[in-house]
C-alpha cells in the first residue's frame, strides 16, 4: 500500500496504534527460572522515504559494540534510572542517530518484548519532521536504513522456521536478501500487523541462538 508521507497518514497510522490494545506489563516466563528483566526501549520512527512514501529506520550496530555488533536494530537501548520507555526511546534515537523528536511526535506503544539477553523492549511508534536529517553516531551505528512501509507489508517479508534448542517459532524478517531475525524482526512484524487492523502478539516468538547473549 502507497503511503505517502503527509498528515493523512500520520493520522491514520495514530488511529490504527490508539486502536492497538498493549498486554498488561509483565515479564512473560521464559524457560528455566524466571529472570528479572532490564527496561528497555526502540523508536519505530517513521520518516519520508526517497520516493517521498513512508518509511521506518532499521540500524546495523556498529561492529565494535560490546553486544550484538554488526546485528540489525531499531534505534533504541536501555532505559536509565527512573526513565519511562517514551523518555529512553527518543533519547536513544538521538544519541544515535541525531534525530531530535518529543513527546508530541508519538504515535503509540506496542507490545512490551522479553528477550533472551534478559531485556524488556518497549517499541516506541514515532513520526518524524519533514525533511528530516539522519546523523548516525559512528560509535554506535555502522549504517541507517529507510524501510518502506510497503515493504514490511509484503505477503512474504517474514516467514518462521524451527530450531533444535526452542520449540517456540523463529521469526525472520527478509529484506534485500538479508535475514533480520528477533527482536528486530518480532518488533517490525507486530508494526506491520497494526498497520492492516490487526492484534498479534509476538512475545513468544523465538530469537536465533547468536542473540540469546
């Protein structure tokens, strides 16, 4: 579907994420004994694409990072001391990507998603200025990505797989060739079913083995 990036859309996007009913805050249980889990939050921020539609940022972590380096990403990290997801989401989103937005730029919050590395996620739905300017950190992010919308809303971006060590499904999200898999992936597939009219959870799909650390 078309999206162009104006006031129309952003209305309808804000309409379809108030419609979106998020789960109760909770850790859900994972195997084993139940770990605490650190808050944590990601800007789905949404910016023009090139042919002036709708587009979300997608990150490759820097190389050099003390976790997940080179992994693809959603701008975002941990949340400080006292601070809510909306506060940590917009903070992360400029401290690594430069794109300065606040508390009236957001659209929604999806589904909180526990993650194998003992983490929380808060997705962050964002809409950014007109004409915004991208500047990536170079200690944090190797390269920022524009994804079309139309993009994420194709019948076969994503697909699930099993692995031997989880019974639970494995997301992936397919993009040029590319496999981006969980968090990412469960985060974007989520965003996409808000965008048709749809509520899917996604906290029980699986992360491959290299992101459980």
């Amino acid at each position: 579907m078309n999206r162009p990036f104006a006031d129309t859309t952003r209305r309808n996007i804000a309409e379809l994420c108030a419609a979106f009913t998020r789960l109760p805050e909770r850790a859900p249980a994972q195997p084993g004994p139940e770990p605490r889990l650190k808050r944590a939050a990601v800007a789905i921020a949404l910016v023009e694409a090139d042919d002036a539609g709708t587009a979300l940022l997608l990150t490759r972590r820097a190389s050099g990072l003390r976790s997940h380096g080179g992994q693809w990403a959603l701008p975002g990290g941990r949340c400080d001391e006292g601070e809510t997801p909306v506060e940590a989401a917009l903070r992360e989103l400029h401290e690594e990507l430069g794109l300065k937005l606040g508390p009236d730029h957001v659209l929604g919050l999806l589904d909180d998603y526990p993650t194998r590395s003992g983490y929380l996620i808060t997705p962050v739905v964002l809409w950014s200025e007109k004409d915004a300017v991208i500047t990536p950190s170079p200690d944090e992010v190797a390269s920022v990505h524009r994804i079309a919308l139309e993009d994420i809303e194709r019948s076969e971006a994503f697909d699930f797989t099993l692995i031997p060590e989880s019974k639970r499904r494995v997301i992936r999200f397919r993009l040029g060739g590319q496999l981006i898999h969980a968090p990412t992936a469960a985060l974007i597939y989520q965003f996409r079913e808000v965008l048709a009219g749809r509520i899917t959870r996604v906290a029980e799909l699986e992360q491959p083995v290299f992101a459980w650390k």
